[in-house]
C-alpha cells in the first residue's frame, strides 16, 4: 500500500469496534473476548466493544480515537453493512478518515441471531474480524462520483397512494409523471361506497383529489398506460411508457358521452370491470361517471368496427365535428427522464374460488366484499340498494372473515383491513336491508384510531358475531344457503341458514408483481409483496437507490396508512432530488493499462457497454459514469488488470485468508 | 495454484471426531446477502460454520478466489446469487453459472468432490433458503471429511497472478 503505513510492521494502524447492541450480539457473541483478540491481529492499536456502536457515543468513540491514536483504518463488527455501512463512513469522515477506509463485519445478521453456541459464534466472528482486519489495511481512499439529478418524478400507479404521492411532489413544486394502466386513475378506492371507521364518503374524499391530479400543472397524467422499460440509476432513470390506444383523442374528447348513448349496442354486453361484473357496458365506455380523465375508452375486444370492420359507427357520427374517436389510433412509446420513481401499484383482491366449500362462483348468493363493496354504493349497479341476483332483498347475511388469509392452504399472512371493512359492510348492509347479519370471525383485528370504537358500535346495532371458522356452506331450503361452523365459544356446531353470503376476502400482491419487480429492479418478500429496505427505519426505501415504495404493493393496507406512506414517499424522493446532486458509489472498475494486453475479453461481458477498446493504445477503457460495478470484467480479465474499487482481488484474496486462517 | 496434493490413500475418509467443516460463502450484495440478513432479522437458526465474503455481484466471483479458498483450507466453497433473470446487473449470475459449470470440471479433476462446490440461486425473501442450503452443505461436507489438500503452511501461497501464470 503506498499509502497509510504508520502501524506496527509497517502496516496502517487499525482500530476495532464491536458492538454489543444491546445483547443482540453480546448475547451470544463474547465482545469482551473478541475485543482482546483484536488487539492482538497486525495493524490494529486499539480495540474496544461498545453497547451501541452506532448510538451518539459509541460513534464519537471512533471519532476520538482516530485523533488520539491516529488510526488509518477502523473496522466495525455490529449489524449488517446494509444498515448501518453509511453510519459509520460518516463517524470515520467526521474523524477526518476517508469513509471507505471502513471495512464492517455482519456478526449479528450473519451470526448472533442464526447461531445458539456461544463458542461457535464467537470463534466465527473472530474469524470474521481477522478477514475484516486483513482487508481494511488494503483500502484505498474513494471519491463518490457526484452527479446531477433531474428533478422529475415517475409515479407509477394512480389509486390513492399514487395519488397523493403524486399530489404532494406537484405541490412541492416537482413535475411528476402519472402513470396509470387502467383508463381512469383512483384505484380500488374509487370503488368503495364507504370508509371505516368514519363512515366518510370514499368519491367525496377522493374525486376531489382526482380532480386535482387532472388539473395541476405540475402532473402529466397517463392513463392506460404502462411502464415498460427501466434504465439508467439514481437521479437519472430513463423510462419507457407504452400507452396504449384507447381510440378516442385525449385532447379532443369532452366526456359527454353521447357517443356510449348512440353506440349501435343499446344495451351493454361486456361485464363491467368496475362493477366485478355485477353490470354490462358497452364496447365504448365510461369506467365511471367520475373517472379522470373524463374521456371515454373503447375496447377493442367488443367493438364491431374491430371485429367485423363493418359497424355503422355511430358513435363517430355521433361525436361529430369534434372527431374524437380514431380507430386507427397506435398504441406509441414515451421515453422519460426522471431522479426518482415511486412504486404504488397496489393488490389484488384474493379469488375466492381458490376455497371452493365457500360457494363463490357456484352458488349465485355468494359475493366477494369487494362486490357488495359496489352494491351498497349509490353509484354502483342498483344504485345502492342491496339486493341478491334474483332481485330479493337479504334477510339474514353472513359476512365470513379471514376468506384467503390467516391459512395455511392460502396466505398466511393477515390481510389487515379485512376485519374493519367487514364491520363497515355489516353496518351498511343492516342499514339498507335490516337484515340480520352474521359475522363469522377467527379473531377481530381493530387496532387502529377508532377502530375498537366502531367494533361496539355494530355489536351494539345488533350484528351478530360467532367466532368460529366456517366449515363448509351448503344449499339449504328456499334458495337460501346454510353456514356450518363450530362456535368456539359455545362450542357446539352451529347451522344457520342465510339469504346472502359475504367473503371477506383477503389482499394479495399483483399477479405481475413479479414482472414489475425485475423491470425496476427491486425486490419482493416471500408473500410477493415488494420489499422495503428495512422494516421499521426506510419503510418506503427499497435497495435500489431512488426507488421508493407507496401503498399496499408493499403489503396489506388500509388507506390512512396508504395516504401516510405515500407522503412519506414523496417527501423521501423531494429528499433526493431537492439535494440537486447524488453521490454514487466509487465500486467502478478500472484498466491498469500497462498490464492490459487488448485481448477484449471483458468488452462484450458488459451489460452497460461501459468497456470499449482504444484502438490508439491497444487497451481497454472503462467508462466510470456508465460502470455500475459488477466486477463481471474484473473477475474475467485473464491479465488480471481490471480492477473494482474496494473489491480488488488482493482484498478479497485478504477475506479468504482471513477467515480460514485461525490464528 | 501451488502443487495441491492429497493425503488420502484412496480409501474412505473417515472424518476425524470433532470434525468442524470450514466453508466459505461469497454471496452477492442484491439477493443472497439481503436473504441471510433476512434469514438474521428472523432468527433462523443454522449450522455456524460458513463464512460469508460479499461481494456486488456473484458475477465477481473469479474461479481463483474459490481455488485459493480450497487451497487455504477451506472444505466447501458456496456462491450464493439472483436467480436467472433477476441479476441487479441484468446478466451476472449467467457468467457465473458459466465459470462454475466450468470451475466444476476442473475441481474434480484435482479430486475436489462436487458436494464441496455449489452454486445457488436464493432471492432476496428466500431466508429460509439460506438456512437449508448452509444446513444442507455442512452435513455433506461433514459427511466427506476434510478435505485434507497438503498446503506447506511456512511457504505462501503465490497469490499473484504473474506467478500463477508462469
């Protein structure tokens, strides 16, 4: 090393850092002995263990002792370096140490908590420490590559969480890209009839903030329209939209709708996708009255000018002079630049007919919640009376919990606002039918503000709830259908017989979460929802630098939570872009160019085409700006003159060494 | 790579008692390393006898580091990476899966048993993949013994390439 030899054996003096956190480590790991140990490993002058190295004092600790000691190097042994790498590159700069001269070894993540033997975990760790020690004396100080950010912001996903990340960017001042692939943006939201606890008007909270999205200056909102390729990095993502074509001109289309009245259709013959199918529609329709934009949409799928070529398109003559409609519209590719993306694409409800005693989609009285959901709303397909298939209104209703979650056979997880819209529904529909209504329940779940409140209050209107797990469902007399449970609470079977039957049906990832997924480069969690970057301290974070997360794609939830989240998303990506410059990593590999022999091995193993050949000097060249840092053409080189910053072989070959070498 | 030669004499290795496997485990910043964190922050417990050394991509991994591994006395390597089509650098773990076909042939020619060498594909959420497969390796590592390659400890091991070229 040329530089930093001023430690015993001409090696650069080292400081060790191990943490007890609490007794997360300590707990299993003896600190007291690895920090003796660590004395006696070259280079290193001091060694201490600490209660919480990453706590105020236990990071001035480093900042001191790189003063008194004149330390050239520290190594933290503590937590995972994806928690807390940044916190102690910043104690190591404030030392006056350049960050990178930090090397930190994972003995909680990677040892005290999957390990139970005391003596093994400590012996690894110790083992773990030497690699740690052996390495740092080999870092090189590295600039982080400043580079500028575009302040546009991508959302993508226009229910609520999209929504309101996108309002409160535009309101800040950004320009943000709404991208929504549905033809109207509001999301599962714009369904709902009610909210609970507060029984507000879901189209009265909502459509007025959809009409904002529409209006603002600062949104460019894309409907049926889908991202379909990610490049680029933090600050700097390059996006491709695909919108597709909904045959009506954006810009020249009212909303009138005259042209769904003159449709040669007179009635619908599509099952509404907005409705669950509880109603038809027309090959060109409105999803809803209040949908933004208000521009109609045709579907290719039932339109007769698209099958048959031979409609007598009414619908042109009835738009006239406007012209709006263009069945020759082509689906086109917008290319964006933006600094930062917001994910908020939302769930999926469960399919019931993935539990088939409950009945959905054989027996006609059976409905999701999601369904009722449309029911009871004015704006929904009887205009909120609630009424079964055949016309009959209910007299007794069962509402089953947990359909799809807590169970083995299906998501193990709970799907978190089940519960509380299952009170909301039992509300509503005793109010419009003055039915009994049952609640079959496993447990009820109403930790949130006002929740527990609400829950008395149904019980007190009388709602009926029988802890159990329905068992089966079967038809009884008089088109009425019998729920078989055992009451956990009397602890006798029960059979009662129902008019309608309602499945609180859990929340479940999008099918093409995983596609979305690998097109932004995030990751997802078992479940399949997308994964934050840590659970409690970056809750919107993903691993990708600049990619944030809103609503319930990141799991189950309800939409307080969704409206908080997705602030939080927007005030994280206004965080980055607002700093007008983001520093990237330095891992970029670089040419010894005296040891290059121009044999261009590494130029096609590049993903980013950041190698290229220097047809002057017979060399490879590496393009740092373009270089994310794989190490591919490092670890291909057959000269071995590619190097990766802070991941050079002599490093990594220091690591192997170091964890097998027992002192 | 120095002269590796066995001290076996052809028979069955009898793992001597106490016997401890030493593995080594490169695991790739985006998804291997996230899962063993996650494998950590749900207290999964499993064998403590792999070592992990991180690496941004398992595309980094070059066939020397597992070969000096071997020769430091390591009884297992592991490569833990994203699953085809999922590589935070689009295409690494391809050029992975290439050497390791390759870096297979190889070990096996310097007597070095398959069991002992594994790549793996675990995501980011498959914590639970980690527990088994580090579980799963250590068993069959413990069940083929050591591996007993003759490294002359007094003499380093020429770590450069230049010298392992000539």
């Amino acid at each position: 090393m040329a530089e930093g030899v001023g430690g015993p054996n001409g090696r650069p003096r080292i400081g060790v850092y191990i943490c007890h956190c609490g007794t997360n480590i300590a707990g299993t790991v003896d600190v007291q002995a690895l920090s003796a140990y660590s004395t006696t490993l070259p280079g290193v002058v001091v060694a201490r263990d600490y209660r919480y190295m990453c706590s105020d004092p236990g990071q001035e600790l480093i900042v001191k002792d790189i003063a008194e000691h004149r330390l050239q190097r520290v190594v933290v042994a503590s937590c995972s370096p994806l928690l807390h790498e940044h916190t102690f590159r910043g104690a190591a700069a404030r030392g006056g140490l350049n960050p990178f001269q930090v090397q930190m070894v994972n003995i909680r993540e990677h040892d005290s908590w999957v390990h139970e033997d005391r003596e093994a975990a400590t012996a690894k760790a110790g083992d773990l420490i030497r690699a740690a020690v052996r390495r740092v004396a080999l870092h090189r100080p590295l600039e982080r590559r400043r580079v500028t950010i575009n302040p546009d912001v991508l959302v993508v996903g226009g229910g609520i969480a999209g929504i309101h990340a996108a309002l409160t960017l535009a309101n800040a001042g950004k320009h943000v890209y709404l991208v929504e692939r549905e033809p109207t943006i509001g999301g599962h939201m714009a369904m709902f009839d009610k909210t609970f606890p507060t029984l507000d008007c879901a189209a009265c909270i909502l459509t007025p903030k959809m009409t904002a999205v529409k209006a603002h200056p600062n949104i460019t909102l894309w409907t049926y329209s889908e991202v379909t390729q990610v490049g680029g990095y933090v600050g700097n993502y390059q996006v491709t939209v695909r919108r597709k074509p909904r045959y009506v001109n954006e810009d020249l289309c009212v909303g009138c709708r005259e042209c769904i009245e003159a449709c040669v259709y007179k009635e619908g013959k599509t099952p509404d996708e907005f409705n669950l199918g509880l109603s038809r529609r027309k090959p060109i329709y409105m999803p809803f009255p209040q949908a933004v934009p208000q521009v109609v949409v045709i579907d290719r799928e039932a339109c007769i000018e698209f099958k048959s070529g031979k409609c007598k398109k009414t619908c042109v003559e009835a738009c006239g002079e406007r012209g709006a409609i263009d069945f020759s519209q082509q689906e086109r590719l917008e290319t964006i630049r933006v600094g930062a993306i917001i994910l908020a694409t939302g769930f999926k409800i469960f399919d019931a007919r993935r539990i088939p005693y409950y009945g959905y989609g054989t027996y006609p009285q059976v409905y999701t919640a999601l369904e009722v959901e449309r029911l009871v709303n004015a704006a929904g397909p009887t205009g909120g009376e609630v009424v079964l298939r055949n016309g009959r209104r209910p007299e007794s209703v069962a509402i089953i919990h947990c359909v799809g979650s807590r169970d083995e056979n299906t998501n193990r997880y709970c799907s978190r606002v089940c519960c509380m819209y299952s009170l909301k529904l039992a509300h509503l529909i005793k109010e419009k039918t003055q039915a009994e209504v049952y609640n079959f329940y496993i447990d009820i779940r109403a930790p949130g503000k006002s929740f527990e409140e609400f829950y008395n209050r149904v019980q007190e209107e009388g709602t009926h709830f029988i802890r159990g797990k329905v068992a089966d469902l079967y038809p009884g007399g008089d088109g009425r259908l019998v729920v078989q449970v055992e009451d956990t609470l009397l602890g006798k079977v029960r059979k009662i017989p129902v008019d309608m039957v309602v499945l609180s049906v859990g929340l479940e990832p999008r099918p093409d979460a995983q596609e979305v997924r690998r097109l932004f480069n995030i990751s997802c969690s078992t479940e399949g929802w997308f994964l934050e970057r840590h659970p409690k301290l970056a809750p919107v974070s993903t691993f990708t630098d600049g990619i944030f997360l809103a609503g319930a794609c990141q799991g189950p939830k309800d939409i307080p939570d969704s409206v908080a989240q997705a602030g939080a998303a927007a005030a994280e990506a206004l965080a980055l872009i607002d700093a007008g410059a983001v520093e990237l990593e330095p891992y970029t590999a670089y040419v010894v160019e005296e040891d290059c022999s121009g044999c261009k091995t590494c130029i096609p193993l590049c993903p980013y085409n950041a190698i290229s050949f220097v047809a002057e000097t017979k060399k490879a060249q590496i393009n740092e700006v373009l270089c994310k840092g794989c190490g591919v053409c490092v670890a291909a080189c057959p000269s071995g003159s590619i190097k990766q910053n802070l991941f050079e072989d002599e490093a990594i070959f220091e690591e192997i060494e170091g964890v097998l070498t027992h002192a | 790579m120095p002269e590796a030669t066995h001290t076996t004499e052809g028979g069955a290795r009898a793992a001597p008692e106490g016997f401890e496997p030493r593995i080594v485990a490169f695991f790739c910043n985006w998804c291997t390393y996230i899962a063993a964190d996650l494998a950590g922050t749900s207290r999964m417990k499993y064998a403590p006898n792999v070592r992990v050394i991180r690496t941004m991509c398992s595309g980094r991994v070059d066939p020397q580091f597992v070969l000096e591994a071997f020769a430091r006395g390591a009884d297992g390597v592991l490569i833990g990476g994203c699953h085809p089509g999922d590589c935070h650098y689009q295409e690494g773990n391809y050029k992975t899966l290439r050497r390791y076909t390759l870096l297979r042939q190889v070990l096996a020619t310097l007597g070095i048993e398959p069991q002992r060498f594994r790549l793996e594909w675990i995501s980011a959420s498959e914590a639970e993949r980690v527990r088994a497969v580090v579980n799963e390796m250590v068993e069959q590592v413990r069940a083929l013994g050591p591996l007993r390659l003759e490294v002359p400890q007094e003499v380093p091991v020429p770590r450069q390439r230049e010298e392992v070229a000539a």
